[in-house]
C-alpha cells in the first residue's frame, strides 16, 4: 500500500523584525533595551543601570534579597568548581553549594544524550537502543530491546491471506489481526507503552501516538504491509505501518481501533473510539494521521506532499472494540483546531496588508499582530 506524507510547509511561518529607527547605545556599546555583558547592568535608553531581575549576576554569583552575593563552592570526587560551573563528570553542575543535574549546560557524555537536565543513554545495553521524541515540548524516551534477527524474521513473513474456499467477507479484518497480534513483536510495544507514565489516559494516549507520528517517513519503501516492530527497528516507516503501531498502542491501552482506508489516495489512517458527536464519517472513531507530526484527533484537512489532500471517504475495518476518548478530550482539541484555523486565516490577510502598508507605523502593527498569529501557527503545528 503506497502512502502519502504528512508533514506540512507553511511558506511564512518564521516570524519577521520590525523596521526600526535609529538604534542607541550605551558607553560600553550595548543597544538599548538590552543587558549588558558587565551582569547586572542593562542599558536605558544610553544609561548602564543596575538590573539584577532582568540582567542577572555575575559568574560566581547568586541573587539573594535583591542583591547579588559570592555563590557558594561545592565539591566531589572529581574536584571543586565555582557556583554556576560544570563538573569533568557531566552533567554534574554546581548550583550555590547543590551539585545537581544540568544536561542542557554541562551536555553528555559520548552516547548520551542530553533530555530533561539529565542524560539519557542511547545504548543502555547490548540489544537495546533508546528513542526520544516531544509532546507539546516535553521530552520522552523508551529503551527498547530490538534486533536485526527479529526484524529480518518480518521481512521474510510473506505479505498474503490464504482462503480455505470463497475468502470471508471481512478477510481484511482477519489479516489486519494477524499482523497486529504476531507474538514476537508484543514486548517491544508493550515496553514501549510502559515507558510513559501519564496518569490520564487519553493524555498518555496522544503521547504515544506521537512517537508513531515523530518516526521518519521511508519515501523508499515498496508498499507492502509493515508489522509495528519493523517501523520501530528500522525507524522509518509508511502509513499502513505507522497506523499499525498507533493501532496496537490503542489496544494495549484499551481502547476501541479501526483502521480507515483510502483507496483512491492509496492512504491509511487510524481512528480510536469516541464520542459520536466528534467521530468521523458517521462512524464511532476519530480520525488520527500517523504520517504527520502533533496530528489531532478529527482534524483530515490537511494538505500533503504533492499538494494532495484527503478527499475520499475511506473504508472502515473495526479491529479492536473498547473504551473511547473522553469529551473533554475531544473539545479541548476543537478549541486549539478553531484557533489553528483562524490564525492561518489570519496570516493570509496580514500578508497582503503588510505588502499594502503605506507607512511604517502600519507596518509595524501588521507585523506584530502577524508575528503574534504565527507563534500559535507554529505552537499548534510543533504539539508545544
């Protein structure tokens, strides 16, 4: 089965400068409006003033009752630095006499990668490797144990359904489950169910769809059927295999799956049970596309690579029954799509008044009000 991408372009989503008049500076040459390399001067309007909120302290030093002391040292097995320095032993860093995690200032060591202040080990053991995705700017994680042996062993699976006879009407179904259920795969997918600890679980959901959704698209792939381990070994995948994954992610958490079907884009997509006032095309499922990152439930109306669109209505296997979405769920996620959708109306009209504009002062204020609609443009597009 031949998929299409999900990842979309808008051509003006970088946010653009004000035109400016003529810049001031202070005595040590820092613009105004900014802080100084001296901490904790900030210039005003071509005068260095003391800042300590906005400018911060000096290197060594702390903020304490609005003024700026001598940080305190600390010490391990490894020497003694400076309040505000790093560790040789990354990412250990020295905060006023705390010796604490610090990954984003101290970095990692060589195969460790730097998440949440801490570092995470991309091979924690012979047979595992670690993969790192985002959630509305989270970071997550899953150390899973995969080899080349088992993913060889779903290369060799012939891609066929065999009939005793006349194939049932709901052959489709059958096979779906026999590639979705093969025994060898379930730890895998199991450990990485497990690796998010979410206490809501349409929440805990969503943050596991984006694993599927974050996996590269594999533009060389043949077409054929790809079982979930195969996407997670290879890290890559097609729509029917990226669906896949998302579709045995659901089950494990219980809830109901389907599997919607575009013949005439050669396209699949996963539905997860709901509310039938939010399911799409009169079934009891809402739509979710695997192949484009921070994708949201019920929203279809994207555009694809190729400027193709998802216009057909599919046909819908119902594979696993179970629990549905929430309510609540679903109407915060019509709240951001109506507001996604009126800032890139918005943007389009902005364009076209910035083009227009007729002096600077207008110019200005298109830009910031277009600026301002591209940062929920982006936020909505990056699920941050």
């Amino acid at each position: 089965m031949g998929c299409i991408d999900g990842n979309i372009q808008f051509n003006n989503s970088t946010q653009i400068t004000n035109i400016s008049g003529v810049m001031v500076y202070c005595s040590d040459q820092t613009p105004s409006g900014q802080c100084s390399d001296t901490k904790p001067f900030f210039c005003d309007k071509g005068v260095l003033v003391s800042n300590y909120k906005k400018c911060g302290c000096a290197k060594g030093e702390v903020l304490e009752s609005n003024a700026c002391r001598a940080g305190i040292l600390c010490t391990n097995e490894n020497g003694t630095v400076n309040h505000g320095e790093c560790f040789s032993s990354k990412p250990s860093y020295c905060n006023d006499g705390r010796i604490v995690d610090n990954s984003s200032f101290c970095g990692c060591p060589n195969g460790y990668l730097a998440e949440k202040n801490l570092c995470i080990n991309l091979y924690p053991a012979d047979g595992y490797k670690t993969f790192l995705w985002t959630y509305k700017g989270e970071p997550y994680w899953a150390s899973l144990s995969i080899n080349e042996e088992m993913n060889q062993y779903y290369e060799e699976i012939p891609r066929e359904y065999l009939c005793a006879g006349d194939c049932p009407d709901n052959w489709e179904v059958d096979y779906y489950h026999q590639v979705l259920e093969d025994e060898l795969q379930q730890q895998a997918v199991d450990d990485l169910v497990s690796s998010v600890n979410e206490s809501n679980s349409d929440e805990r959901l969503q943050i596991l769809l984006a694993f599927s959704q974050s996996i590269p698209y594999d533009w060389s792939a043949t077409g054929d059927i790809e079982y979930p381990y195969q996407v997670i070994y290879n890290y890559k995948g097609v729509c029917n295999g990226k669906t896949m994954l998302g579709a045995l992610i659901g089950k494990k958490l219980g809830y109901g799956v389907a599997l919607f079907s575009y013949e005439n884009e050669s396209h699949m997509a996963l539905g997860i049970k709901c509310p039938a006032q939010y399911a799409s095309y009169n079934s009891s499922y809402c739509f979710i596309e695997m192949t484009a990152n921070c994708s949201r439930f019920t929203d279809n109306s994207r555009v694809y690579a190729q400027g193709i669109r998802i216009i057909s209505t599919p046909r819908i296997f119902e594979i696993y029954d179970g629990k549905a979405l929430d309510e609540n769920t679903l109407q915060e996620i019509t709240e951001e799509l109506a507001d996604f959708r009126y800032a890139e109306q918005r943007i389009e009209v902005l364009e076209e008044l910035i083009s227009d504009a007729s002096s600077v002062q207008q110019y200005n204020e298109y830009i910031e009000e277009y600026n301002s609609y591209v940062e929920i443009y982006n936020s909505f597009l990056n699920c941050s």
